[in-house]
C-alpha cells in the first residue's frame, strides 16, 4: 500500500519555522534518518542542473564550462548564506537573455571584453540585490504584479524559443531583435535538418512526459546524452547536426578590465533590470518553495545569499546568477528539506567538472530541446486566461509587458509594463466606487442597496466608500455624495461606512471638512462608521472643528441609530 505525502504537523511546523531563522548551521534538521533522502535530493538536484546550466550557456553567449563554475559558485555561497534551505541558484534562463541581448551590443560573444562585461554586470548585479537584502527592502519585490510578472516570463519564454530554433532547425539563424530573428531564419529554411529536427523534438517530448511520469528522473540528462550516443553513432555532424564544441575545462579568471564610459552606463542600465528581475524570481521562489517544505520565508536573508553568489560569480569570470523555480521544484520533489541538498549539489559538481570535456559531442539541438521546454514552463498560458476572466485591465498589462520586451526589448519593455500598471491604479484610486448601503430586513447588516432583501432606511444615507480618500480622489467623493443627495432629497442623516477608507490625507481630510460644512448648511448631519484607529486620529488632528466633532461609531447600524434618535 502506497503512504500519502507526509506533511509537517502543527507542531513540526512551528519547530521547523523557528529553526529556518538559523539556517547557519549549514546542517540543521539533518539526522541519520533522512541523511540518504537529502543526499539523493542533492544528486537528483544535480543531474536535472547540469543539461540545464550548459543549456543556459547557450543563451548567455558564454563558453560552456563557465556555467557549471556559474553553478559551482552560486550553490555554495547560497548554501551557505541565504535562508531557504532547498532554494536552487545558478545560472538561470530567465535572466540570460536579458544581459545578453543588452551585453552583445558592445561586444561579441565569447570575446574577452563580453566576458568582463558579464563578470562586472554580475558583481553589480550581486551588490544591488545584497543591498537590498541588507536595507531589509524585500518587500519591493511586491511591486510587481503577477501580471506583469507573467507577462514578462512570457516575453522571456517566447525570445528563448526564437533563439534556439535555428539550432533546432540545423540552420544558421542571425539577427538581432525577434523579428530579424524570425526572418533570417524564414530564409533558411530549405537548409533545415531533419536530423536536428528529430534530436530536439525528441529531448523535448522526453522531457514534458518525464516531468508526468515522474519529475525527479534525470531525463533531461538521458535525453541529452542519449542524443550525444546517437549524434556520435551515425555521425550526424555531417547530416547539418551541429555539436557542442570543445569545452574548455579551467579554473576561475579574473575578467575585468578596459571598461569604457559606454560600457559603465550600458552595465548599470542592464544590472538595474537584473535586479528587478531577480528579486522577484527570488521572492516568488522562495516563498512557494518554504511553504511547500513548511519553513518560514526570510526574503532579506534570501537577497543577500543571492546577492552575494552574483558577487563570487562575477569575481571568478562567470555571469549573473538567479533563483531557478524549476530547480527548486525538483528539489522539494526529491524530498530535499535542509541545506545538505545544496552542499551535495555544489560539491558534486564541483567534482565531476573535470569530466566537463567530454560534453563537446553535445547536439546543440539536443540544449535547445532542453531550453524550448524551460521556456514552455514560463510561458503560462493559463495563467493569462485567469487574468482576463478577473479583469480585463490587468490582462491588457500582461499583454503589454509580454509584447513590450519582444518589440521595445527587455529593458523598455518591463518599463512600459510597470508603468502602465502604476497608471491603472492610480487611475482606480483616484475613481473609486461610493456604494449606497441598506439594511437587510430583520438584522443589523449593512449592505449594498442593489441585494435582494435589503432596504435603505427613511431619512439616511448610508455609503461606503472603497478607497482611501486623497488628493485624487478627494473632489469624486464630494460630487459623487452630492450626487446621491440629489437622488434622496429628504436625509437628514449621513453615514460613511470607512471600513475600507485605509488612509486620510490633508486633501482628503480638507475636502471631508467642506462636504460636512456643506451638509450642516442643509440640516444634514454626518457620521462615520468601522473607521481604523488611523483615520480616527487624522479626524481628531484636524484644524476644522467640525470635522475634530464628528462622532463615529464600530458598527454601521450603530451610527445609523445614533443619527435617527439624535444621539449623534
């Protein structure tokens, strides 16, 4: 008989979040009883990584083995220094092309100026998100939306698959925007190979049904190297099968130097958009991942682990790093709970790099099959169907965000997408809904007028307003309360339901005091109801008496029997 997926109870739960606040002890909740899981884990871990991370190398226009120091680098110092205990950092698909496509702008790839450009872009990189790990700023990574993070790894998703379909086609590609892209290789298609067709294809189908059968097989690594077998077998180099190359194994190099003016700015420009980036991939990692496990999230400590892996990477020659959700996926899968995992991973690594060599037989078609299937994960198709059946508006930013960085390009586009996010809620703030409020017969409940069963009360007029009342909004709630007054000539009674007006600033409070100096010129009085212990004290700050007088109540059929029997 099968056992159910344990899950942390109650007090294990409680146990585990106090102990994830001491992650430095690098091997804390590691006993003899789950020492071979969280070594499996690892190993697990490690075999998904490495197709993966010369896969990356790919898109980061980098030499292969400067990956794997990449992962080397990344999985230690994270380990070492982040929170989350199963957390996988290392080279990362998502934000590979973003310094490349910005990066090859000033130099070639694989060039040694390239190669400072990415070091450098990585340290930069690194201080940023440790800085804001440091300033405990982690709570910036909610400012943006899933929308535009969707919309966003879209982009991504889609420009990775334009990258890598001259490799998957056998045909040389070119170009440097999408469309350059789509069409160079619109021009090469009497050139393709089947053969590439066929070992790309096939890594991928492999890989979308080992991830159904069972995601923590290495089938990403079978695949890969059964391709290699095959390639090397029938020699498919000569039938427009395109391999790997030499992977040069070495050491770290230190890679920075000649940067001009130029380069400073394009570098500051690109490591801005990586950080915002990275913190967000991070945060949502982290917190799927320490739910998943039953641990508490430590975002801060998380960005300066992360932080500081960018930092080594760069210092030792390689590129930026990120979180991978995918990577830490298979590990929380694997059964990996505690840092050990990431210790077995980086060490493991570390020791069959020299082996590094023999990946020159890799079908490039075979890499690009693993990154089509990276790239279908981030493409969430469902994710923008939910969006436009909640709201349309939000579905309009997604769009935008996902076409902006395929036309305007990565760093223009996340802009234009933020923006227009910034606008739509600044737009909604400032044209809230005033929602007239009735009694529903035979109780104490106050609730919209338009519900079956529900009665406004003679003489009083009840509204709830559902924003904060500011500068930009403050005249819609004068004229929008007139309004109603014009529709119920007889009130003699007034009351605001604040239960969701969060803030009062001057302008708001300001207004407020003019809509009451208005209402008492016409027998009209005002009373405010479920008003937080913040906007009772802006009330009783203010310089117009009338306002610093207003009587408020905790429930809204309180005020409402205040006001009739003139206790208000």
């Amino acid at each position: 008989m099968g056992h159910a997926k344990e899950r942390p109870g109650p007090r294990t739960r409680v146990a585990q979040r106090v102990a994830s606040h001491r992650f430095g002890d690098l091997f804390a909740g590691l006993s003899r009883d789950n020492l071979s899981r969280e070594a499996l884990a690892g190993i697990t871990l490690l075999a998904i990584a490495i197709p993966e991370q010369l896969a990356t190398s790919q898109l980061a226009g980098v030499a292969a083995f400067s990956a794997m120091v990449a992962f080397i680098a990344a999985t230690l110092v994270f380990t070492f220094l982040g929170a989350n205990p199963i957390m996988s950092v290392g080279a990362d698909s998502t934000i590979a092309p973003l310094f490349a496509v910005a990066l090859v702008r000033l130099a070639a790839p694989n060039s040694s100026q390239y190669y400072a450009l990415v070091a450098m872009a990585a340290i930069l990189t690194g201080v940023l998100v440790g800085a804001v790990g440091l300033l405990k700023l982690g709570w910036l990574a909610d400012f943006l939306s899933l929308p535009i993070i969707t919309g966003f790894l879209s982009g991504i998703g889609v420009i990775i698959i334009i990258h890598q379909l001259p490799h998957v086609l056998g045909v040389a590609g070119g170009g440097e925007s999408a469309a350059s892209r789509l069409s160079a290789i619109a021009h090469e298609l009497s050139h393709v190979s089947a053969w590439s067709i066929a070992i790309g294809l096939g890594t991928l189908i492999v890989m979308i049904v080992g991830e159904k059968l069972n995601p923590r097989l290495p089938l990403a690594l079978a695949a890969v190297l059964g391709s290699s077998l095959l390639a090397w077998a029938l020699h498919l180099s000569r039938h427009g099968v395109t391999e790997l190359g030499a992977v040069v194994v070495g050491g770290p190099v230190w890679r920075i130097h000649g940067l001009t003016t130029h380069d400073w700015g394009a570098l500051v420009v690109t490591s801005l958009t990586l950080t915002v980036v990275v913190i967000s991939q991070s945060a949502a990692t982290s917190r799927v991942s320490a739910d998943e496990i039953g641990v508490a999230d430590d975002l801060d400590r998380d960005f300066i682990g992360v932080g500081a892996a960018n930092v080594v990477a760069g210092l030792l020659g390689t590129f930026p790093v990120d979180a991978s959700p995918a990577r830490t996926s298979v590990a929380s899968l694997a059964g990996g709970r505690t840092k050990f995992l990431g210790l077995v991973a980086g060490v493991g690594a570390l020791l069959v790099s020299p082996l590094a060599g023999i990946a020159h037989a890799i079908p490039l078609a075979a890499l690009a099959g693993v990154l089509l299937f990276i790239a279908g994960r981030l493409i969430k198709v469902g994710q923008f169907r939910a969006i436009w059946r909640v709201n349309t508006a939000e579905f309009a930013v997604a769009v935008t965000s996902l076409l902006g960085v395929l036309v305007l390009g990565v760093e223009l586009g996340l802009g234009v997408a933020v923006g227009l996010a910034i606008l739509v809620r600044t737009w909604r703030s400032a044209r809230p809904r005033m929602v007239e409020l009735g009694r529903r017969d035979d109780t104490t409940s106050w609730e919209p007028i338009t519900v079956k069963g529900v009665t406004r009360r003679s003489h009083v007029l009840v509204v709830l307003y559902d924003e904060a009342l500011y500068f930009a909004n403050a005249g819609v709630f004068r004229s929008e309360l007139h309004d109603l007054l014009a529709t119920h000539p007889n009130t003699t009674h007034v009351v605001i339901d604040a239960v969701a007006m969060v803030d009062l600033d001057f302008t708001g409070l300001m207004t407020l005091g003019e809509v009451v100096d208005d209402l008492a010129h016409d027998g009209i009085d005002v009373v405010v109801a479920r008003a937080s212990d913040l906007v009772i004290a802006r009330l009783q700050r203010s310089s117009d008496a009338a306002v610093r007088a207003l009587r408020h109540f905790d429930s809204v059929d309180a005020a409402v029997t205040a006001a009739r029997h003139g206790h208000a």
